[in-house]
C-alpha cells in the first residue's frame, strides 16, 4: 500500500491540563523516543534477541512565548498532567486544516527551561524539554489523531533590552541564559519507563556580547564579584513598536569576567562577558515575567 501524499502537519503547540497552559509560538518542537536497546547474539555473531531496556521519551521545544512559559514554569520547572505536543494537519492543495490533527500525549511530564536566548533586532526565544513520566511504569504515550481546532498563534513576542553589570550599563548586541540544569529521571521495579524525574545539580550561566567595549575598563579578564545585575527584555507590540516599558526581568549576583575583546578589520569591537550567578540568601537567578524597564 502507497503512503498517503497528503499525510503531512507542522509543529503547532504544547499543552497541560495541570497547570493549565498552552503554549504557541513555536520555532522548533520535537518528540523523541530515547530508547535503550539492548541486544545479544548468544553463541553466533548475528542478533538473535533484543528488547527495550528503558524508554525515557522526551518532548524538546523552542517558543517565543517566554512570558507564559515562565510563569508556569520558574527556573524549578514544573510537574505536569496530561502533557500534549501538537501537530497541525496539513491541508492538500490548501493551506491547514481544521481537524485530524496528531497528537502526542503523555499522562504526566517534568517540563524545564534549557536556555533563554535574544539578540538585537531580533526575537527572543526560549528552549524547554519535558521529560515523560510514567504513573506505573507502563507506556505514557498515547498517539492518535484529534477533532480539535489547533490555534498555535504567536501571541507574544520580546527582544534584547537594557543591562547593568555592577551598575554600569552594557549594550548588548546578544546574551544566553543557560539555565544548567543537570535532571535525572529513574525507572523502578525493572520498568522501562521513568516513573520519577529531579534536579540534581543547577549549574546557569549568563553569556553576553556586548557592543561597550569600554567595559574592560570596569570588568576585569580575571573578574570580579558581581554584586548586581539586571538584564531586561523588551516586549514587543503587535501591529506597533514596543509594548510600553512591559519586560522580563532577569537578575542575579554572582562572579563576572570578560572571555575576549575581539573584531575584524572595518568593524566594531564586542566584548564577549561571562556571568555566573552564584546564590546566595535568595534564589540563584529571580525572573519577574511581569516586570517593567
């Protein structure tokens, strides 16, 4: 039997029931299986056995809603029920249809911020994975086709804003936001699929490129204590400029050094800084989603 030509979709949106969240804008989105497979070949040398050792599926995604995002998830993450990634079905000689849409669900998940990344003149975006949890250790995964209209709109979009290092203001051609986080997630009682998943390490750190080149002169190459800092992004306005003085606001203390001062022939010079938040009384990195410049 022919594949169906016209059995295509596009990436749509991710949702929760609990919290309840849905989340458009995606740039990028991506189910994965991460199986292990092991394999014998007894007394010969082909395969003669092989069987699923562990089954740790996964759903990765890029989304410029970083507002909503974070505000479900915080830097912690989030357990979710009832995760779902969606796929919009492609109309045949059209555009997109209203049904028959694919459908990946998983009963619960671990959703995590991985990086948040804005460059000037650009949008920004935020990467998130949810790791799949399995309530008993059987299959968490559900495939089917649903009757549900799919509205994986862009909402909300920001870009690169203003940053204050010890005080001093930086304009910022890029930064990251790697939120470090290092997950384990465990079977149990010889299942193959993960019935608990935790944070065992937090390790961020805040990459910057920075047009003030001039900043060598209060940042050191060996660094120095980083006891402020805040970097802003700007909220977009749709069908305008910028949404007022709405942003996300990032901020941390820690340690900060310069990585380089370099530049081509004809152009300007950046500086490449590197923070990295270091906790103390308070959470190692605060994200007001809600905030204003």
């Amino acid at each position: 039997m022919a594949a169906d030509k016209r059995d295509r979709a596009r990436i749509a949106l991710v949702k929760a029931a609990s919290p309840t969240l849905t989340i458009g804008g995606m740039t990028s989105q991506s189910v994965k299986s991460e199986i292990e497979l092991s394999s014998e070949g007894g007394d010969g040398v082909d395969t003669t056995f092989a069987a699923v050792m562990s089954a740790k599926h996964s759903v990765e995604f890029t989304t410029r809603h970083i507002a909503t995002f974070l505000t479900a998830c915080g830097i912690d993450g989030v357990e979710c029920t009832t995760l779902e990634a969606w796929y919009r079905k492609v109309k045949a000689y059209g555009a997109m249809e209203t049904t028959g849409h694919l459908k990946v669900s998983y009963a619960k998940g671990f959703l995590l911020p991985q990086s948040l990344s804005a460059s000037q003149e650009e949008m920004a975006e935020i990467q998130a994975r949810a790791i799949a949890i399995s309530a008993d250790g059987t299959d968490p995964v559900d495939i089917a086709t649903g009757a549900q209209a799919v509205n994986g709109v862009v909402s909300e979009a920001y870009t690169i804003g203003p940053c204050t290092i010890n005080g001093n203001a930086h304009d910022l051609e890029s930064g990251e936001l790697n939120f470090g986080l290092e997950v384990e997630n465990e079977t149990n009682e010889g299942g193959a699929y993960p019935t608990l998943a935790y944070i065992t390490a937090r390790k961020p750190v805040i990459n910057l490129t920075s047009r003030t080149a001039f900043s060598m002169t209060d940042l050191d190459l060996i660094g120095k204590e980083l006891t402020s800092f805040t970097w802003y992004l700007r909220k977009l306005d749709n069908l305008g400029l910028r949404d007022g003085n709405s942003a996300i606001k990032i901020s941390c203390t820690g340690y900060v050094h310069i990585e380089d001062l370099s530049g081509d022939a004809s152009k300007k010079a950046n500086t490449k800084i590197t923070v990295t938040p270091v906790k103390d009384s308070g959470a190692i990195i605060t994200i007001d989603p809600a905030s204003s410049i």
